[in-house]
C-alpha cells in the first residue's frame, strides 16, 4: 500500500511538470521585408548592388550585409503605419559627392500575433492597401521602379518586394 502511494505521488508530481519557456530559434519571430534586386533592362534577372548602403531615416547607422548582394531584408517599425529607408548607391566609398540616395517609404497595416507562451507576440504586416514607394529626392535616381511581390509579409521565406536599377 505504502509503495502504491509513492506511486502515485510521483505520477501526480511528474503530471505537473510543464515543458521549459524557451523561444526555439526555428519559430518564426516578427520577419523583415525580403527586397530583390533586378536588372531594369532584363527584368528577370538579379543584379547584385555594389557600395549600397541601407539607413533608416532619422538614423546613421546603416544595415549590415547589404552590398555586393542581390536579395537583402529590412526591418518595419512595430509601433507605426510606416517605414522609411534610404537606399544610397555608392554609400559605402569613401567619396560621398558621387553618392545617389533613394528613399523608399514603406506604408502597411499591422496585426500583432499571439507566437507562443515562450516566444510572446510577432508583427505581421500587410502591404495590400499601401502607398509604399519610390520617394523622388532628385533627378538621378538610381531605382528605377519597384514591385510589390508579397504583400503579406508573416514569414521572411519569399520575396516581399522586387526593385529594379
């Protein structure tokens, strides 16, 4: 009898044992906008961009990884409708008169998701109804157009947005 209740005081014990909160890497978190970049002349082909530097305005501090490369991913703001970046071809050289800066604004609706007891909320961003564009700074732009791929941005497994130069 007393080995019948040791018993079940360690089945009961063990029943209220919960797995640990721990986020896994793999669960997918608020994603990014995945840009590509194409060939304007040939539009189904990628081109890389050389010397580009991302910065999100109002900031100096430009992204990590985005030159000599022709897909790259940019943050959204979680807290705003909108997102602007300055997309500068040529920002890296040390010459900064031949720089050529692009300013794409980003606007979309937000939708905060329930991920998991570990992991907490992600953003998903809807650019469906969105005046996301190409802002002219000057005469010379460097981008020739953009296109709006994947307007729902919940994962960061396809193409959001394609530019052309």
């Amino acid at each position: 009898m007393k080995q019948i209740i040791i018993l079940l005081l360690i089945t009961f014990s063990l029943a209220g044992c919960e797995k640990d909160d721990i986020c896994d890497e793999t669960t997918s978190t608020t994603p990014q906008v995945v840009i590509e970049f194409y060939n304007a002349a040939s539009p189904n082909t990628l081109k890389n961009v050389s010397n580009l530097k991302v910065v999100a305005n109002g900031f100096t501090e430009a992204l990590t990884g985005t030159t000599g490369v022709s897909k790259i991913k940019v943050p959204l703001q979680t807290n705003l409708d909108a997102t602007t970046w300055q997309f500068i071809e040529n920002g890296l050289d040390t010459d900064a008169t031949n720089d050529n800066e692009d300013i794409l604004n980003f606007t979309y609706t937000r939708e905060t998701v329930f991920v998991s007891r570990a992991c907490g909320y992600k953003t998903v961003y809807d650019l469906t109804n969105s005046n996301t564009n190409l802002v002219a700074t000057d005469a010379d732009n460097w981008i020739d157009h953009i296109t709006i791929i994947q307007p729902n941005i919940d994962t960061e497994n396809e193409t959001h947005i394609k530019i052309y130069f």
